[in-house]
C-alpha cells in the first residue's frame, strides 16, 4: 500500500534488450570449476514470451537437475497492468535514466500512487 503521490520502483531485466541478444545454442552453456559443471540449454518461447531453461549440475558427483520458466512482460503490458492497478502515472527509464531501448539491459519502472 502506498500513500497518494507515493512511488513505486520495480527495477527488472528489459524483454526487448534479452530478445535482441538471444541467441539459442544448441548444446546449450556449460560452465565448470574444478570438478563442478553447469549446463543450461535455454529457448525463447515467442507465443508465451518465456525463456525456459534445463539445468543439469554435477557437484561432488551428484547430478541435480531442475528446469526455470520465466516471464518478463513487455513494457506496454507494464503500463496497463500499473494503469489498470490504479497509479496515476508511470514512467519508464533505462538504468543510466536516459529513455529504455533494445540496446539497454535494464528497466526501471517507477509508478505513482
């Protein structure tokens, strides 16, 4: 709950700077320290806007697996969702304050109540 002309700040990975860049790869990302290793196979969902990811980790010779969905909205759903809650005005910047854009990895979103 805010009080009137209170602000809310959401500071979040930029949908479009994450399509932009994205890149499948086929064999997925793998990472290894010592005898640990970390693979990610990871997809863009076009139609539901999710990246889904499947993660294979192998620790002290233990193989955990576990799979990642995430969302991030587009800044037009942002404003409607923050319009519909109720705010008065919402605004949209880049990390830097300059304007958000496909070359900017961060938004922030800063709403009043």
């Amino acid at each position: 709950m805010l009080r009137p002309g209170g602000k809310l700040v959401i500071d979040m990975h930029n949908r479009d700077e994450i399509v932009r860049r994205f890149t499948p790869a086929p064999f997925g990302i793998v990472v290894q320290v010592g005898d640990d290793i970390r693979a990610d196979s990871t997809e863009f969902d076009c139609l539901s806007g999710r990246m889904e990811t499947d993660r294979l980790v192998v620790r002290d010779g233990q193989v955990r697996r576990s799979h990642f969905s995430i969302r991030v909205p587009v800044i037009t759903e942002l404003r409607a969702w923050l319009d519909g809650a109720g705010f008065s005005g919402v605004d949209f910047f880049a990390r830097d304050g300059e304007a958000p854009s496909i070359h900017r990895p961060r938004l922030i979103v800063v709403a009043t109540a």
